[in-house]
C-alpha cells in the first residue's frame, strides 16, 4: 500500500512538472533564425508565461510592436531579453498582464503602455522615459487606467517606499527610489487620470505629495497632469531634473533646502508658482538662486511677492483657470476687483465685484456654452479669456 501511495505521489509529481514546463514558453534568439518565425504558432498556443531571451536583431522588435495583445499569456518575461530601447506604444491594449522588463533597459519610448491593468516590473536601472511614456489614449481609455510600476524584489538598483494609496484590487501602490534613497524616480500618480481624484474614487488618496528625507535627486519623474493639493521636497534635496512637476497642477510647493537645489529645464508648469515656502531666512537666497530667480513665484513664505520672469509671454500672463469636477478656480497673480461673463452674442451671465486673487466659479450657475470671462483687476489691468465647458 505504501510503495502504490509513493509510486502515485511520483506519477502526480511528474504530471506537475509537465505542466509547469508548459506554462512557460522559453523562446531564446540567437541569431540562427528570426523572432518571427520562432514564434510561429507560440501566441495561439498560450500559457502561464512567455520567456524571451538572448539578442533581438531590429526586425524582431519590429515584429514584436503590438503583438503582446494578441498573445494568451499572463505574463511576460523580458528581464533576459536584451532590449535596451523600448519604442513607442510597444505593448499597447495588452491589458490584464504582467510585464517583466529586461535587465538592461535604458530608455522607454511614448505611450508604450497604452493598456489597463497592466504589471510593470523594473528589474535594472530606472531607464530614461519620455513625458509621455506612461500616458494613454483618451478614446482608448475611458474610465481610468490601473496600471502599477513594481520593483522586483531582487533589483539591486531600486526599491519601493512611501506607499501612496490603496487600489480597488491592486492594494498599496508605491513610489519609486533607488536602493540608496537618493534619488527620486517616479510617483504612482502617473497613472492616474485627473477624474478619478475630483470625483473621489480613492477616497484614502492623498493630496500631499511628500518626497522622502535623504533624499538629493528628482531624475525621471515625470508626473501626469493630475490636480494635487501640497508638493513637499525634503532639506536634502539637492537637484530637481528637467519636466520634474510640469504636467501636475499643485497650490503650494514646501521645499525644506535651507541651500535652493539647482532647477532643470522646463521643471513648473507655466514655469511659475502660486505658492513657494522655504526655510525662514533662505527667502532671498532662493530669490537671488541664478535657477529660481526665473521662476515667477506669486506668494513666498506667504507674503505676497511677483518676481519678474524673463519671460515676456508669462508677464502678460494674468490669469490661470483650474478645472475641478462643479467648479472653475480662477486665480490672478494680483486681486480682482470684478467679474464679467458674458456668453458669444454679449449677453451678461454674471457680473460680481470681489476683493481677492482667487474666485470659485460653480458650474451650475452657467449654461452649458462657451463663454467669455472679463477679470479686472485692482491695479488697472484686466484680461478676457474663452471658457470652454
């Protein structure tokens, strides 16, 4: 009876190895024959997981653009794949799998993940992205995305910390460091469309964005045009890179560097900032900074102060409207004393006289139509813009 049960267990143990070989598909390129043909038959096949491995020539990668949506795997494993440059929309609408990226990746092009519910996993050095390398289609994508960047547990590059938010299923999403806790890298809210957070979807979403202390650099970060509320940099921080914060919608900016960090290109959207604190008695050394004296700060330290910008197009610029789900967030970089509205044939909608540099405007109380916007301000300026619902 016993030597049967063990005969069985054996017969059962090698029927689970069976199946575990074919769970994953192992396609390795070297040369002696393309991708292409390798891979005849392997997508309809399906699997647990499809393995690439070794040297892809440029038509492999050509090939391989766009057909992860249309294999019937759950994951992809890259991470021996020596691919280095990932080129526009490589894997897009291929959504519900995990994607493990090789080891040596170095750049990520634009769109390259235009899908949902996607596991990305970095197993080597945060790679260079582009602004757009994590956004979608908006025709494709009509809800939301829920994408997650992961760190492998054994990359002995990066590491996740500050978890940020719980997701419907994926749990805790994290931002990105390296090992060290130097640099910065990337923000889960990359992810993420600007409605989710107006309407609410995540009721535990924070709207602080808070860098961890230690640490020096922001390299990579690029966030997505999504409405967050605080931007807190620590007192190590040292240097922001090139597009850091230009597509995030923020109030106030606390950067805790008692010596200003040196600024990249194109770091602030609009290159000004409604709100800046710094440490008491650094105020003039950020104003003087060679980096932060081009940037027209509105409010330092809550004292009302406008730098003047080099830039002429932003000096003529007096008004900045935010969007939230009821309301228009009219602000003006001096008080308003009035507000006109009128619709396109000139007819009045509204006029308010008021006393303040920002003004909520509900969207109840205008008719679905564009419409024209007159701010006046205090010191004899005014402006008039287009407001399209």
């Amino acid at each position: 009876m016993k030597k049967y049960f063990i005969s069985t267990l054996l017969v059962l143990f090698a029927v689970c190895s069976v199946k575990a070989q074919q769970d994953t598909i192992k396609i390795h390129v070297d040369g002696t024959a393309s991708l292409e043909s390798l891979m005849e038959g392997v997508w309809e096949q399906g699997g647990e997981c499809l393995r690439l491995t070794g040297t892809p020539t440029e038509e492999d990668i050509s090939y391989l653009k766009g057909k992860f949506a249309s294999g019937r795997f759950n994951i992809y494993d890259l991470r021996h794949f020596e691919l280095k440059r990932i080129p526009d929309r490589f894997f897009q609408y291929s959504n519900y799998v995990t994607i493990i990226l090789p080891e040596c990746l170095e750049y990520i092009g634009k769109k390259v993940f235009n899908a949902y519910w996607l596991t990305i996993i970095l197993t080597g050095h945060f790679p260079e992205i582009e602004e757009e390398t994590f956004e979608v289609d908006d025709d494709y994508i009509d809800y939301c995305e829920i994408n997650e960047l992961r760190v492998s547990k054994d990359n002995p590059y990066l590491k996740e910390d500050k978890p940020y938010f719980e997701t419907y299923d994926n749990g805790p999403l994290c931002s990105i460091y390296s090992k060290d806790g130097t640099y910065f890298y990337f923000h889960p809210m990359s992810f993420f469309k600007r409605e989710l957070f107006e309407y609410n979807e995540f009721p535990n979403y924070s709207n602080d964005v808070e860098i961890l202390e230690g640490t020096k650099y922001i390299a990579g970060a690029k966030f997505r045009e999504v409405r967050t509320i605080n931007i807190i940099l620590p007192s190590t921080i040292e240097s922001i890179g090139d597009c850091a914060f230009i597509r995030t919608d923020f109030e106030t900016l606390y950067c805790n560097a008692i010596t200003p960090p040196s600024l990249g290109k194109n770091i602030f959207k609009y290159d000004h900032l409604w709100d800046l604190y710094v440490p008491e008695g650094a105020e003039e050394d950020y104003l003087n900074h060679r980096d932060w004296s081009d940037v027209e700060i509105f409010y330092l330290n809550g004292k009302k102060i406008i730098t003047v910008s080099n830039r002429s197009a932003i000096d003529k610029k007096i008004l900045e409207i935010a969007r939230t789900k009821d309301t228009y967030l009219i602000r003006s970089r001096d008080t308003m004393s009035e507000i006109i509205i009128y619709d396109l044939r000139g007819n009045l909608i509204l006029q308010e006289r008021i006393d303040n540099n920002r003004y909520f405007l509900k969207k109840s109380n205008l008719p679905k139509s564009p419409l024209l916007l007159r701010v006046e301000l205090e010191n004899g300026e005014c402006e008039t813009i287009k407001i399209i619902p």
